[in-house]
C-alpha cells in the first residue's frame, strides 16, 4: 500500500471512436522522511506516451489520517505546510522526464505529518483519422498520482496493542508514528491446530493496512483465534 493512484477520464470529439493510450509514470509512491536521513528527496516522473504533457502538482496536508474525519487540507504557504514541493507546473516532451523535489520544513514534530502530493497531467486537443462524414468520440485515458509523503519525529515509534472483544480483534496504534501491517494472520491457541478438507484454515489472514498514530483497526476474528503472527 505505498500508495493510490486515481484515474481521470478525457473525452473529446473526434472523427472517429478510437481509444487513444498515454503514459505517464513515477518512480515512486511514497516518500518517508525519517529521523537522521535529509529532509529533502527526489520524484522523477516520465512521459512514455507520444504526446506533450502539461503537469499540475498539488500538495496538502492529510488532517487525521486513517480516521473516518480525515481531511486534505490545502495551504499555499509551505512554511504552514510543512513540505516545500518545486516546481508546481512542468512541461515534459514525448520520452522526456523531469524531477520534482520535495523537501520537508517540519521541525521538532511530536508525531507524523502526512502529506498527499497529487500529479495530474493534461494533453492537448485529440486527433483521429476516419472516413469522410463520420464523426464519434476518442478517449484518453489519464493517471493521476496520489504520493503519499510522511514526515517522523525524532524519536518516531509505532506501537501495537492488541485485545478481543467477542468475536472482534481490536489493533491499536498508541506510538507517534505510522506503520504498515501486512501478511499477518490470527491463529487458534494451540500450535498444533490443523485445518483438513472439511474445516475452515487454522489460520486467519488479517489482511494489510498502514495505521497511523491513534488509528484503530477492528477486525472479524473468533475469540479463540488469539495467536497473531
């Protein structure tokens, strides 16, 4: 889960229905400035299509992450931000590619600020060649990359705490700083369980998800599936 990458619809009459592609990569979806390593790093985003793209980037600030009143919260003073993001508008040529760099302003933070950078790239008008008197719709299919950038405390810990209620395995993050749980599974007590054609897995996979400071993750598990790996 390093990172969301939305997708933007661009339709416009054309002489014929032909789908148009594009291409428009980065060499990353998160970038994590940790305790002692620069406050600065590099996004190199690459034009593999044969059109001119013109690029937007966008940086705010994630108020209350992972929580069900999280916010994206614009500023355009990156002293308030927090991240000085540059440039904020490029131009790349077919094949071409250009960096963008991100550089964190955050000092003496108590927990993690999280940060959304969104790339949006545009194009130009759409040509398609058809038969003399036809007329129909091409699409250009864009992606929109959602850059998830975390800046730690100095002394950044994540810190799990676990307890069932019922049927429900409660994860909790008490630290100050995020993680990312995956590949875990809840168990029977005992070790020697085993699953067979005729009974469920002895196991349960828990899935995976990034919890951030406070963050709570509830999950379906039997009460006697309390071992977790």
């Amino acid at each position: 889960m390093r990172g969301s990458i939305g997708r933007a619809f661009l339709a416009a009459l054309a002489l014929a229905s032909v789908p148009a592609s594009a291409q428009l990569s980065v060499d990353r979806l998160w970038v994590d400035f940790e305790p002692g390593t620069p406050h600065r790093a590099d996004i190199v985003i690459r034009n593999e299509s044969p059109d001119r793209y013109y690029i937007t980037v966008a940086p705010a600030e994630i108020v209350n992450p992972g929580t069900e009143s999280e916010q994206r919260v614009e500023q355009s003073d990156p002293e308030q931000l927090g991240l000085l993001v540059t440039p904020n508008r490029l131009l790349i040529e077919p094949g071409g590619s250009r960096s963008i760099r991100m550089v964190s302003l955050n000092e003496d933070v108590t927990k993690d600020r999280v940060y959304r950078v969104k790339i949006t790239p545009q194009v130009g008008d759409i040509q398609a060649s058809a038969p003399e008197g036809s007329r129909g719709i091409a699409i250009k299919v864009l992606a929109a990359y959602d850059i998830l950038v975390t800046s730690r405390p100095d002394k950044a810990k994540a810190e799990l705490t676990s307890t069932h209620e019922g049927d429900e395995l409660v994860i909790t993050n008490v630290g100050n700083s995020n993680t990312l749980l995956y590949e875990g599974k809840a168990c029977p007590h005992s070790a020697n369980a085993k699953s067979d054609a005729n009974s469920p897995p002895a196991c349960i996979d828990l899935g995976a998800r990034r919890l951030y400071p406070g963050n709570v993750w509830k999950l379906a598990v039997p009460a006697n599936q309390t071992n977790i790996e």
